[in-house]
C-alpha cells in the first residue's frame, strides 16, 4: 500500500511540476519560495504587529516566535531525519528545478509547515482575513512542488503539521491566559 501512495504522489509531483508549467508560474513560485522573501515579507508583518496592532497585535507578534520556532524545529531536526525522505529533485529524471535543490530531506516541507502554523494563528485573532492569510500559506506551499523540490505528499503534511502547531499554541495561549486571570481573580 506504501508503495502505491509513493508512486501517486511522484505522479502528482510530475503533473505538478511538470504538466501545468507555464511562463507566469515559472517566475511567479520561484519568488514566493524565495526563503529570503519570506523571511522579509514575515519581519514586515510582525513589526507591523507590534506597532499598528494594538494590544492583540502584540500578543500575536510575541506568539508567532514560539509557533515558528516549534514548526520549524519539529519539521526540520525532528521529522525530516526521522523520516529521511530524498527530495525529488535528487531522485527522479526530468524534474523542472527552478530553484536550487537544497541538500536537505523532503518530508514535511518546512515551507508548508511554517506557512501553515503562521495562517492558523493569524487567522485565530483575524478571523476576516482567515481565506487570505491560507490562500498564501497554500501558495507558498504548492510553489515548492512547482519549483522541483518537494513532493506533494510532503506538502500535505506540512501543512497538517503546521495547522496543528498553530492551533496548539493558540489553545496554549488560552490556557494560559485562563489560568493566570483565574490566579488574579482569587488574590482579590
């Protein structure tokens, strides 16, 4: 059975990457998988949480530090050696690399992982912009399939593994912030 769902998702990957390649997406993924542009277009918006997002602004900004640094660690020095799978741009023929292929493990991709724990946070305090904030986090997502380095079946967990640690730390947060309310409530 293992087998099948590994050989679905290298043909998924080829269509993908492959089938629906066309001159917009070939410039479009490449800048939005950029790690640079990410981590620039993520400072953007946490200063701006913390300067124009009043109270619940700040509580974000200071709750995406943990999130990030869970997903990320879990992904990257937990899951990916755990796992050890090869990125499809080491393994297969034919792949279209439009970005470096990176010598890091495949499975989960850290992208969709990050992306996905940032969307369900955000959309947890923001709720009207909760389609937006995952439209991009699945656009950053299926751009490392585009781009030749990640599977899809790498995405898909991914992006389960980070809509989980999203909402673990906001129901975290909320506990929390329960249990010190009910600490204050019982000194008065």
């Amino acid at each position: 059975m293992l087998n099948e769902v590994l050989e679905l998702d290298k043909l998924l990957f080829y269509f993908l990457n492959r089938k629906i390649a066309n001159p917009l997406f070939d410039v479009l993924m490449p800048f939005i998988t950029s790690d640079f542009n990410l981590r620039i277009f993520l400072v953007f918006v946490w200063i701006g949480l913390l300067i124009f997002g009043g109270r619940t602004g700040r509580i974000v900004a200071i709750l995406l530090i943990p999130a990030i640094a869970i997903s990320d660690q879990l992904s990257s020095h937990i899951l990916k050696p755990l796992i050890g799978r090869i990125r499809p741009c080491h393994e297969l023929e034919n792949v279209r690399l439009l970005v470096p292929c990176g010598s890091g493990l495949s499975f989960p991709s850290s992208h969709a992982v990050n992306s996905f724990t940032v969307a369900a946070l955000l959309s947890k305090f923001y709720r009207r912009y909760l389609f937006y904030l995952f439209l991009l986090a699945f656009l950053i997502s299926f751009s490392r399939v585009y781009v030749g380095v990640h599977y899809p079946g790498d995405i898909v967990a991914g992006m389960i593994i980070g809509f989980v640690v999203g909402v673990l730390v906001f129901n975290l947060w909320i506990y929390s912030a329960k249990l010190y309310e009910n600490k204050i409530r019982k000194k008065i």
